[in-house]
C-alpha cells in the first residue's frame, strides 16, 4: 500500500521473478545485453526484461508485463548479482569475436582490485582467460 495515495501498489515484474526464482532455488543473472549496458558498452535497452536462471527457460506474466527466463549453466551463473557477475555476463554476451583491448579495458576499470582477483578465478573459456590476463590493472 502507498504511504502516499493509500492505493494498493502492485510489485515490480523483478521483484515477483525473484521471489518465484528464490522460492525455487534457482539463481538469476541480469541478460549479457543489460550487463553490457550497465557497463557503458551499449545504450541498448532490452525490450522484454530477460534473465539467466538455474531453472528452466519460461517466461512469467506479471500484470501487463512479460519477464523471459533464460537457462543457462552454472558456469554463466558465477557470482550472480555482483559487479563479478555482471562483467563475467558481459564477457560471454560479447563473445570472442567481439572482444577488443578497448572492452577489455573498460570491464576492467569498472571493477576493484579485489573484484578483478574474483573474475579471474572464476571458471571461463581460454580466451576469456587470456583476454584478462594481459589487461594489467
């Protein structure tokens, strides 16, 4: 209820996807495109909000609104909901063939000493690996 106009106030689509997603176990990730984004590599909004997931791919009415939930594995999944996971989705959204020093860099200056030490452990393909290992923070 609204302190404001004592009107019901309907939740947010993300807060009812977090809830059935923490009801079920799973772990949700923000989409590479929105990780991208919030690193200041693309402008692009996403049309219909998506998220990785744990579960099963679906998507969830809410209202008037539609949330897609895309699974992926656990590897995609690596420190959900911190900046180490936003960087790590980024990374695998952008792809190999997408990768340039210029990215690389700004990923990486987006994180702290410690953040970056989390992302370079995580479990990742050899490119990606590569790529973080000569930028030199």
């Amino acid at each position: 209820m609204s302190k404001y106009t004592g009107r019901v106030v309907r939740p947010s689509p993300l807060a009812v996807v977090e809830v059935i997603t923490k009801a079920n176990g799973e772990t949700i990730q923000i989409h590479g495109a929105e990780a991208v984004r919030r690193l200041g590599l693309s402008t692009q909004m996403q049309v219909l909000p998506t998220f990785y997931t744990s579960g099963s791919t679906r998507e969830i009415k809410v209202g008037n609104a539609v949330v897609r939930l895309r699974h992926v594995s656990k590897d995609r999944l690596q420190h959900a909901g911190t900046t180490v996971g936003v960087a790590l989705t980024a990374l695998y959204y952008i792809g190999k063939e997408g990768l340039s020093a210029n990215v690389v860099s700004k990923i990486v200056s987006a994180l702290s000493g410690e953040e970056l030490m989390k992302l370079r452990a995580c479990k990742m393909p050899e490119w990606m690996r590569s790529a973080l290992r000569f930028e030199l923070v």
